[in-house]
C-alpha cells in the first residue's frame, strides 16, 4: 500500500500571503541585522538594530504583498497555495531592490557617477544574477518547508529570524592580555576635530574662546608651530595613531581603508601589548569602523547614528533621498538631505560614553581616543553660545555656507559675512571647550595619574584669501593645537617644560609622545617624535602630504623649514614649486621663491632627495564607496561641495595678496576637491 504523501503546510486560502507579512519582516530585519554585525565585528551585539529594522523592512514587506495580492489571479495555482513559497517569494520581492542596490554599489568608486555604474553591462550581469540566485534559492527552501505544516513552517522562519536578529554572531570571550604594570599611568587622546590653531585662547586669539584650555595649558607643555599632515580627517588619524606619515601607511582619500599590516602599528595595538586596555570614543562617521581603525581597541564606540543607519535596507533608502534631494530643493536640506542620518554625535554623548570606559573596574591602565566633532562644518551653535558669542547680522550667509538653502546664487562673501562666520565658529570652540573641561573634571587627571595629548587633525579655513572649510594647505588648514601634559607623579616635569614652545611639530609626534608617557619605546616604524622629551630642534623638517583629493593624479606636498614653507603641486603630471615666508607672510599665500632662489632650490632638493615618489600602496586609485560612501562624504562638507568661494574682492586701500597656484581657490563654490 502506498504510504501518505507528507503533510503540506498549506490550505490554499488567500490569508497565508497576509500571514507571510510579519514573517518576512522578521526574516529580512534577522538577516540585513546578521550581514551588518558581520561587517562591523567590533560592535557588540544587541537587539537594536533587529528591532530599528522591523520598521524600516515592513514598508517594502506591505508593498510587496499589495502587489502579490493585486496579481494573484496571473500565479499558477500550486506556487499561489503553498504558504512557505508565498512568504519566502514576498520577502524575496521585498529584498530585490536592496540586493540589486548592494550589487550596483559594489562597483561605485569615489568620483565614478551612477550614470557610469548603470550605463556597464558587468555590475548590471552581477546583479542580475544575485537576484536569480537568490530567487532559486527561495524557491527550493520553500518547496522544502512545503513539506512541513503551517505551524512548523511559520516557527522556523521566526527562529531563524529571531537568532538571526537577536543572538548571531556570537562574540568570543575576551583573549588573555599580557599582565599590566600597575605603575604605569593612565593616557588620554582628545582630538578637536577641525580646529584651528589661531581661534583658541592659549595661542594668542584676542577672544577668551578657550578657558577650560587656557587653564589647563598652565600645567602643560603646548607648542606654536605643530601642523597636521594632510587636509583630511581619515588619513590624518591613521597617522596620528600610527606615528607614520600618509607615504608610509598608504591611506587617502581615494583608499579609506588602513592595513595594519602595512605600516607602523596603531598605538592601541602597542599600548594593548603592554596591559593597557584601549577604548576609542568617536563623534565622526568618518572614522568609521569598516575602515580598520578597530586594531587595536577592546572598545571602538563608533556609533553617531541610529543602529538601524548601518544596515542594507537603509544604504538603499540613504541614496534614494540623495537622489531624490537633486530634483526636490524641499528635500535639500542645508545639504544634509539624510533623514536620521547626520553622521555625527555631540560631545557630550561621545564623552559620556568614553567615561563609562573610564570608570570601569578593571585594575589595569587604560587608554582612551576621544574625537570630538562638534567645531566640524556646519557650524551652529546652540542658543547659548550663540547669544554669547555671535554679533547681530542680518547678511545671507549663515552657518550651512554655501550649501545652504538661502545662500544666494553667485554671491561673494565680503569681510562682514567672514566676521560672522567666524563668530559662529567661536561659539562652537567655546562650547567644545566647557564640554571638554567638564569631561576632565570629572575624569581627575591628577587622581587617575592620567598622560594626555590634546590636538586636531586639520584646521579650518573661514574667509581667509577666500578660502572655506578645509581642501588645501592654506595655515589656517594646517595649523592646529597641540598639547602634552605629563600624568601626576612625573617628577619635576610640569615645573620644567609647561609652558609654550615654538618647536616645529606634527600630527605623527602623537603616537610616539603617548608611548612616552606610558614609559614605552617608540615603535621602529615610527617617524614622529616623544615630545615629553625633548623638543625637536628648530631646524626639524615637517611635512604635509596631502593626497587627499578626488582626483588621483592632483597631490600637493610641503616642507616646513621654519620660517620657510616649500610647496610642490602635482597635477595632470604638472609640477609648480612655490615658497613662502611665514615670518612675514603668516597665511602663506604670497610666493617668494622668485625673490629668494638660492632657498627655493634648497627646499627642492630636499624634496627630490626626500620624497622622490608617492607609493600608491594599494592595487588600483578608487576606493569602494560602501566602505563610507561618497554622499556621507558630501553630507559632511567633504569633497569640496561648496567648501571654497571665489575669493572676494579685497578691502579698499589693501594690495591684493599674490596666490600661489597650488592654492588658487576653484572658480564656483560646488567644484569637487578633497575633503
């Protein structure tokens, strides 16, 4: 006797497709949660961004079965009533457009359109077969779960979901560390991203911008002549946490992806080496974790958006309204066109989650990196600041500069809109300052025995020579803060070196200077200098190399030898050669090698004996853009979207300063640049 064929999970009625919503909803939401924590291994997992995605995929989940339900009567009667393939082909129908959109992204480069993308056959070819694949693969999984009743069926979908969402990856115990000297002090990165230099009080700005600041450089050695090596955010902190200049660990704009292999290590690497447990505290997207800056920390506090901004779903959503803000100006948005995604978090968010770090009980030192990015473009201040700090103006220019929805079309700047601007700046620097003196209070340097380094990456440029923002090599973009202060205990060294010093100094001198204060040798690798223990001489070279555009053949690289500053542009394979005196000249845009040849020459030669190539370090010139994305770029005032004006007219009475050409500002405020 022939025996039964087995149960079937279905019962042919139209209410299994409407069944299937919740479903597939949970299988997608388990599913994009899984992929995501995959890509961000240092995360730890938590039901957030399952329970954010169930939201955001049962938009797609109720669209897609409206359709299934409006074409019902065209479906061969076997697939219409099995149950499991209805609800695996609707979470299917739900997903494809996510799937084709990751496909098509893959083969999105820096500076490459999505014209371009969609007009090659290959990335086409690729996505297509994702969705054949995956539609296959739909189709016998539910043929298979056909076999199963309804209940069963139902019950492993939402199993898997919920692992899927709820408890996958599993994350591994904490690896033996090596046993920590209890004697060693406690150490503290804080960086002010985007601060210039010449807006803080202790340097000699005419405003009280900086008390918390001005306080604690009493008891610090602070240096007057420190420069960041490049423009950009990214590749300056590989090279802040590294020691090592851009040529060396190979990191750009157009290659956001740090190897720790390639180059020196990070210092949370050899910090984590000797005991120390080592946490990073970020308020930038920029420095996100996909990018290989986690090596190193126990802890890499990445988060400034909702979770629910990292997943798949949201990547397509994400250029969708950047697509949809180029035809929509109600949607523009002072330029930030992303609803819940702005890329970045408030200071007091970052240093409430770098205390909690702080505070925990674990008796081995700690190393803490806190990015704070409330000076970054825009710049508007709360209403406090604001009252306190911003004169009356009733000018068109307004803290979204030129990629605000009132900045009138073809206007130039003049003296009275950089004065405002400026004002704008100061209230966020004031603001960032009290955070930052609030932050230390309750942290107790003297108490904890804590060793800092306060500095930034980059500058920021607010009018002068018409430059805006940070794209070049302008001082007011290079030229940063940067402070050491010895843990409490470390003899007579605040009575012998606080004060200020005119000693020329770099972004790569931070590595090195925090192993100097835990008492660690600098790594072999390293190229900067223990400021704790001597200052370099006033002859030291400092270079910039900034790399940091989005065309791959324009370069700029300068030597620093004070009072001289040399620049070499690159572009197209054209080599202009520029120098400056910034004794008399301290923005740097008069060029004076025709007047002084014999130190042109000089420099020059250093500079073919010194950097005679820049290695690409990587195979190929673009990044990918999943890795940030190049309108999260744009989002944040990168790749020159309105960062630079024609430079205004000057000032009656007043010669025009001669601009070299390597910092010539571009033609219309929106031409593309590195950020």
């Amino acid at each position: 006797m022939q025996a039964p064929p087995p149960p079937r999970s279905d019962d042919g009625k139209p209410r299994d497709l409407w069944l299937g919503v919740p479903l597939a909803t949970a299988l997608l939401s388990g599913l994009d949660s899984l992929l995501t924590r995959l890509e961000l291994p240092h995360r730890p997992t938590t039901p957030t961004l399952f329970l954010e995605g169930l939201a955001l995929w049962a938009v797609p989940v109720l669209l897609a079965a409206l359709l299934l339900a409006a074409t019902r009567r065209v479906w061969p009667r076997r697939v219409r009533t099995q149950a499991p393939l209805q609800w695996l082909g609707l979470a299917w129908l739900a997903a494809a457009p996510v799937l084709l959109h990751w496909a098509l992204n893959r083969h999105t480069a820096m500076a490459t359109t999505l014209e371009r993308v969609l007009t090659r056959p290959h990335p086409w070819g690729e996505g297509l077969g994702l969705l054949a694949a995956s539609a296959l693969g739909c189709l016998l999984l539910g043929r298979w779960l056909g076999r199963l009743s309804r209940a069963g069926a139902a019950a492993l979908l939402l199993a898997v979901a919920l692992a899927c969402g709820l408890l996958l990856p599993w994350r591994a115990g904490e690896a033996d560390r090596p046993a920590a000297d209890p004697n060693r002090p406690n150490l503290l990165l804080i960086i002010w991203d985007t601060t210039r230099r010449i807006s803080l009080s202790p340097f000699g700005y005419e405003r009280a911008t900086t008390p918390a600041l001005s306080e604690l450089a009493e008891s610090s050695r602070l240096f007057s002549e420190a420069r960041s090596v490049t423009h950009f955010t990214f590749t300056s902190h590989v090279s802040m946490l590294t020691g090592s200049y851009p040529s060396d660990h190979g990191v750009r704009l157009l290659a956001m992806d740090f190897d720790p292999g390639h180059s020196a290590p990070s210092i949370a690497r050899l910090l984590r080496e000797a005991g120390y447990r080592t946490g990073a505290f970020l308020g930038t997207g920029v420095l996100s974790g996909r990018q290989g800056l986690p090596d190193g920390f126990d802890v890499y506090d990445d988060r400034v958006d909702p979770e629910l901004c990292d997943s798949h779903a949201w990547a397509l959503l994400h250029d969708l309204q950047a697509l949809l803000s180029g035809w929509i100006p109600a949607l523009r948005n002072n330029g930030q066109p992303h609803w819940l995604q702005d890329y970045e978090r408030p200071a007091d968010e970052v240093f409430e989650s770098a205390l909690e770090f702080i505070e925990r009980d674990d008796p081995r030192p700690w190393f803490a990196f806190v990015n704070l990015f409330d000076a970054h473009w825009p710049y508007v201040p709360d209403a406090e600041a604001r009252q306190r700090w911003v004169a009356p103006y009733d000018g068109p220019i307004d803290g979204y500069l030129f990629r605000s929805d009132r900045y009138p079309a073809r206007y130039r700047p003049n003296s009275r809109d950089n004065a405002h601007l400026r004002e704008l700046y100061d209230a966020e620097i004031w603001r960032l300052d009290q955070r930052t003196g609030e932050f230390l209070a309750r942290v107790d340097l003297d108490r904890r025995r804590v060793g800092l380094v306060l500095t930034s990456d980059h500058g920021e440029a607010l009018g002068e020579h018409g430059h805006y923002g940070h794209e070049g090599v302008l001082e007011p973009e290079i030229s940063v803060p940067f402070l050491v202060r010895a843990p409490a205990g470390s003899g007579d060294w605040q009575a012998r070196r606080a004060g200020m010093s005119s000693a020329p100094v770099s972004g790569v001198d931070v590595a090195p200077t925090l192993l100097g204060l835990a008492g660690l040798p600098p790594h072999p690798r390293q190229e900067g200098l223990d400021l704790s223990a001597v200052d370099p001489p006033a002859e030291r070279p400092i270079w910039v190399e900034d790399r940091d555009f989005v065309d791959p053949q324009r370069s700029e690289l300068v030597l620093y030898r004070l009072p001289h500053k040399f620049v070499r542009s690159l572009s197209f394979g054209r080599q202009r050669d520029a120098l400056y005196d910034l004794s008399s000249d301290p923005l740097g845009v008069r060029d004076v090698s025709r007047q002084r040849p014999d130190v042109a020459r000089l420099l020059a030669e250093e500079v073919d004996a010194s950097r005679p190539t820049w290695p690409d370090n990587r195979d190929g010139s673009h990044t990918v853009i999943h890795v940030l994305g190049e309108e999260a770029l744009r989002a944040l005032g990168y790749l020159g979207e309105g960062q630079q004006a024609t430079p205004p007219p000057e000032p009656a009475g007043e010669a025009p300063a001669e601009t070299a050409p390597s910092q010539a500002a571009p033609a219309e405020p929106s031409s593309p640049d590195g950020g």
